[in-house]
C-alpha cells in the first residue's frame, strides 16, 4: 500500500513531469491503491475495442476510442490560486451542532496549500 494520496477527485491540477508536462486539467478519478490519478485532456491514449453485440441494446460498437489514462500522482501539482502549491493540513476549530439542537466545538482537518497557507 502506497503513502496516501493528498489528490481528491475534482481538484485543479497541473502536470508537473511527462510527455504532457505543463497541461492542466480536473482530476476524474484517484486511484488511491495505486498512487495514480486520471486528469481530463492529460496522457491520452487510444484503445481498440472489439464490438460486443449480446444483450440488444448493451452492445457496444467496436473501433479506436481515445480515452485518458492514468498518472503518477507524483507528476502532477495542485494548482492553488495563480501557481502550483504541495499541499500540508491544518487543524480548525469549527462549531458542530446535535441533532438536539445544542453545538459544540470540534476540530476539523483541512487542506492548506503550503505557499500560501490559505485553504483549498
């Protein structure tokens, strides 16, 4: 099992090392097993599928679809305000409310970016 990955789905990110170094795009999909993350428009590849005609209407029509495949997260770098940040934690004191009504004070965990600190 890989360290964890600090990437979340949606996120802005640019590619930072590769054949597609210096696009940006939103993350579709972490796949946190394998420490990889899929970007939309980045590492583009095309896959030849075979047409698949059983059960009507769920066959597929074969040919050349192009499709995103996945990257290292280590490649690639939230984009946080005008640049690219690493990102750190922070702990935050938020007010959380019961079902009864009544709040409390909790601590919180959120992503921070490391160059300037604020919040992502």
């Amino acid at each position: 099992m890989g360290k964890s990955v600090n990437i979340k789905k949606g996120d802005t990110v640019k590619v930072i090392a590769g054949k597609d170094k210096g696009a940006e795009g939103k993350v579709i999909a972490v796949l946190r097993d394998e420490d990889r993350v899929i970007v939309e428009g980045v590492n583009r590849v095309k896959r030849h599928t075979k047409a698949i005609n059983q059960g009507g209407r769920a066959g597929n029509t074969g040919g050349i679809i192009t499709q995103e495949a996945p990257i290292h997260v280590s490649n690639v770098m939230l984009v946080a305000g005008k640049g690219v940040s690493r990102i750190g934690y922070k702990r935050v004191e938020v007010d959380k409310r019961r079902s009864d009504g009544s709040t409390y004070k909790a601590e919180r965990s959120v992503r921070i970016a490391r160059k300037t600190g604020e919040e992502v």
